[in-house]
C-alpha cells in the first residue's frame, strides 16, 4: 500500500494556488487557468527526478536521462513548472504530496481513511488506481514548463520556427523530417511512445505537437500537448488524461490555457 501510494507522487517541492485568469511565469509567457481549475508550482528538476525515480532504477541511468533531457532543453535549474488541475486538487493531491516531501508516512496522512473507504476494496493495482486517481483529482492535469536557458541543440529549429511565423511556412512541412532527434530525446525523458510533428496550433503559431501514452501500473493514460520555441527557450504545454472524458477534452483545455501565449506572439 505504502509502495502504491508513493508512485504517484510527482515530488513537489512547494506550491501556491491562486485564481487568477492569466499567470505570467518565466520569460514573459503568459497562460490562462481555465474557470474550475487550479495551480500548483514546484522546481522543475526535483519534479523530474521524483518522477523519474519510479521508472528508472538505476542511478547512473537516471543522471544520464536528467543531464541530457536538461542540456538539449536549456533547463539550467532555475525553472518553475506549473501543474494545473481540477478544483479540490491541492486540497487532496497537493496536500498528500506535501504530507510526504515533510517525511511523513503514507498511512499517517489525514486523507489516508478517508482514501482506504472508497478505494481500500479494489483487488487489482490497476482498479486501486484508477480509483487514487480519481481520489486526488489528477484527472486531468497540465504541467508547464519554460526554460530559462537556452539550447544549442535546438537554436536551428528554433531559427526555422521564427522564419516559419512571420513568413507564409509553405515549404516548412519538410522540417519534420529533422524532428528524429527530437523525438528520441523525448522518448528517453518519458519512457513512453511519443509522436512528434510541426504543427501551426490554432491556425496561429507554429510549434510541435506532442501525443503520447503514459503506461502506469497497467493504467493507461494519454499525452496531448504543445512545445514552442519563445525567443530561443523551449516552452512546454502538456496535458495528461487518463480517462474517455477527460481525453475527449483535453485538446480543447491545452488551447483555452495557451490562448493568452499564442495572442502575445
């Protein structure tokens, strides 16, 4: 149980919810959240290495996916990534994470009964959490991450980007011949199937379109989300689903969050 209960654990560091309509995080990119939802903040490399932690056993392995997902990314370890949920997420989920990041053990959280009566009867890990889930109300969720430094690595796709925005891009469908490097980084920091192309999001921007599938415990769950270049630092807009409901409108939340972006650009 104990084991269970610590996977979904996403290692926030520390959060703050507000309910403004539109956030200004780093590099001047703003975002909207939505009517019904909420923010929690934490430091973006403690967030990847907690959640790396569950999938990778081996330390030397981890650094090295950390280290280069970091470097090709431009993260230098300032950044701030923001989790949007639904509302009642930092009452349940972001209380129990904080619960834990204090050393806490799981069965002495104050939701733990609470979370054994409506979940503690399930026989599979499977159903147990699909029913975590639906408990903590991380379904669906959003994570946003901008970097604040840059990257070699991706200074010619950003450089394609720019002309493709301010020009007419009818030749730039070509470039996704040159995302095989992307996708590979990629697909080595999530440990899942990803499908990565350029795609002008909204008729509006041109950017990469990210979908996925996230494997957990038997659970599958869907990836649905944007990266831009804004002025040379990877902007990240990502939604997890793991249900028909929340999958069939997540698209349309990823839009509704990045709208205030994509009218700045």
């Amino acid at each position: 149980m104990k084991k269970l209960l610590a996977i979904v654990v996403l290692g926030l560091v520390c959060f703050n919810v507000t309910y403004a309509e539109t956030i200004q995080l780093d590099q001047g990119v703003k975002v909207k959240i939505p009517k019904d939802y909420e923010y929690l903040q934490f430091n973006q490399l403690e967030f990847l290495r907690v959640n790396l932690q569950g999938i990778v056993t081996s330390k030397s392995k981890l650094d090295e996916i950390i280290d280069r997902q970091q470097s090709y990314l431009g993260m230098n370890g300032t950044e701030t990534s923001t989790i949007i949920g639904r509302k009642g997420y930092k009452n349940l989920y972001g209380d129990f994470t904080n619960h834990l990041l204090s050393g806490n053990n799981p069965e002495m959280w104050s939701g733990f009964e609470e979370f054994l009566t409506k979940c503690g009867n399930k026989k599979t890990e499977k159903s147990m959490m699909k029913c975590m889930i639906n408990f903590l109300k991380m379904d669906p969720l959003i994570q946003i991450d901008v970097a604040n430094g840059t990257s070699e690595d991706l200074k010619e796709l950003s450089l394609a980007l720019e002309e493709a925005n301010i020009g007419n891009g009818e030749d730039f469908e070509s470039i996704n011949e040159t995302t095989e490097k992307i996708k590979n980084t990629f697909g080595d920091v999530y440990q899942n199937e990803i499908e990565i192309k350029i795609a002008k999001v909204k008729n509006k921007l041109w950017g990469i379109e990210v979908l996925g599938e996230e494997n957990i415990m038997g659970f599958t769950g869907k990836r649905i989300g944007y990266i831009f270049l804004h002025n040379g630092h990877v902007f990240a807009a990502q939604g997890f689903c793991m249900s028909k409901k929340t999958c069939k409108n997540i698209k349309n939340l990823n839009d509704k969050i990045i709208e205030p972006y994509l009218s700045m650009k």
